[in-house]
C-alpha cells in the first residue's frame, strides 16, 4: 500500500527536506506520483530511510552511505568494503573520543573558579590567553 510523503516521514523517523534532499542525491528513489501530484512511497522506501537514518546516526557520512546502500542492494558481495568502513569509522570515534577527554579535563581544572570578577576568571583568562590567576589549577 502506497505512503504519503508525511507518512513516510512518521514511519521512518526521517524530516521531510531530508527526504526530499535524499531523492536529490540519490539516495532514495524517486517516488510514483500520483495524478494529483503527491508522491507515493513503497514500504522499501520506509526500509530504506530506517537504513540511511541509523547510518546517519552512526556518524557515517552521505557518500560512507551510498557505498553501505549499495552492498545492501548486492548482498552477493563480500562483506570486505562494509568492514572497512566501520574500521575507518571506529578509528574517527576513538580519536574524537580522545579529542573530547582532553577537552573535558581542561575544563575541569577550568570550572569553580570562585573569582569575584570576570578579570579573575580561569576560563576567561584561558580563552584570552592569559595567565595572570592561573596559580593553583
């Protein structure tokens, strides 16, 4: 059974500019449409978008994606190319996780800083560069 657009968006949890941007790029097919003009969506289209969605939510990137589509339309291929990704993938993770360790234990000496004046102030002092009331952290 055929779906609007608006339910297509519902069912898969995806905004309507984005569906519409993914019909754009490639990434999901252009729908039937109707006499009246609407688009009609097949239950694919809902698979689909859930796909793209979750590989979204995964940090993977629009073209990462169109590469994972296309192995899902194969499944004859070997799973060698999807393997890749996620390595590649896991390693930008880890490295953003390390990135967002380093920046938590800067402002942990940052935060409480207790002065009576913005001039005093740790971070302040940090992002202008100065060292001044530094003492101590």
């Amino acid at each position: 059974m055929p779906v609007t657009i608006g339910s297509l968006s519902q069912e898969s949890g995806v905004n309507l500019e984005t569906i519409r941007y993914y019909e754009r790029t490639g990434l999901l097919q252009a729908p039937i449409r109707a006499a009246n003009g609407y688009r009609h969506y097949d239950e694919q289209a809902i698979k689909r978008l859930r796909f793209i969605r979750r590989g979204r939510e995964l940090g993977f990137s629009i073209e990462e994606i169109k590469t994972l589509l296309s192995l899902a339309d194969h499944p004859e291929q070997p799973c060698t190319e999807a393997d890749r990704l996620a390595r590649e993938h896991l390693q930008a993770v880890e490295e953003r996780i390390r990135d967002l360790q380093a920046m938590r234990e800067v402002l942990l000496k940052l935060v409480d800083c207790n002065s009576p004046s913005a001039e005093h102030c740790r971070l302040i002092e940090t992002l202008d560069q100065r060292d001044c009331c530094q003492q101590g952290t």
